[in-house]
C-alpha cells in the first residue's frame, strides 16, 4: 500500500492480523525488506510457512526462510530467465492463503485509512499508516478470538 512518496509493507497471520508493519520510501522494493521483515516477524511469533508473491522469487530470499526451518512458499516470477519455480500441489493449496495480505491491505485502503493520506513526512505517514494497522489487528482479533468464544459462550 502506497501512501504519497512512501509504501507500507504488512506481514500478516493466516487470519489477517498484523505481525509486523515497516513503513518505507516508494522507491524500495518488496523483496528487498523480506529478510528483515522475516527477522521481525521471527521474534514476534513461531511460523512454519512464509507465503510470498512472486516479487519476493529471489534465492536468497528462499535459503534464509529454509536456514530457519520453515518452508518458503514463493510464486515464481515467470519473467526469470530460467523459468519459475513450480509449486506442488500442497504447497498450491496452502498458497491460496497468501490472498489474506491482500485482503488486509484492502480493508486498510477501503476502510480504515482511506485512498489518500493528507500528512507530509515519514513520521506523520507512518503514524497515520500504523494507526490504521492497529486498528486493523483490533477488529481481525475480535473477528477471529472474541467473538466466535462469546458465540460458543452464548450457545
């Protein structure tokens, strides 16, 4: 999600709640913050998969995620020179996951910080980036942990 001259990048659990959000110039890449945005995340939380699109599709990328004992599940980019990597069936069906960032990058867009963002400077972007991701976290632990326990509460 771009905000101006600055991008938000999200990490994300398999139900949409925000691990780790890193605010950073537009001019940065994706892959560029995998690895540290995976370090990140690593402390926060114990994850067996790390699900990318193929913006991510870069070796180093694959061998520090498989270095720490998780599987790296990473689209191919089909404009390499030497083809995408193909995913297995298994790893297909638990790619479809993968959808759940985006999801939560459009919630954000459409609901919680809106199309445009009218602050200046990396301060007030994030601050205004990063209150929505709390926000975020807010109504996805509420969607998935506290009200589904005061639903099975009630019944």
């Amino acid at each position: 999600m771009t905000a101006s001259t600055y991008k938000l990048h999200l990490d994300v659990t398999g139900m949409g709640i925000p691990v780790t959000a890193v605010v950073t110039g537009a001019n940065v890449h994706d892959s560029q913050l995998a690895i540290p945005m995976e370090k990140l995340t690593e402390r926060k939380i114990h994850h067996l998969y790390s699900l990318m699109d193929s913006a991510y599709d870069a070796q180093d990328i694959r061998n520090y995620i498989e270095a720490k004992g998780r599987v790296a599940i990473i689209d191919g980019n089909k404009r390499r020179s030497e083809g995408a990597c193909s995913l297995d069936s298994a790893q297909k069906e638990r790619f479809k996951i993968r959808s759940t960032v985006e999801r939560a990058n459009s919630h954000l867009k459409d609901w919680l910080i809106g199309g445009k963002v009218y602050v200046r400077g990396i301060r007030k972007v994030s601050f205004h980036l990063m209150s929505g991701v709390v926000c975020l976290a807010a109504v996805k632990i509420l969607q998935y942990l506290v009200v589904p326990q005061q639903d099975a509460d009630a019944a």
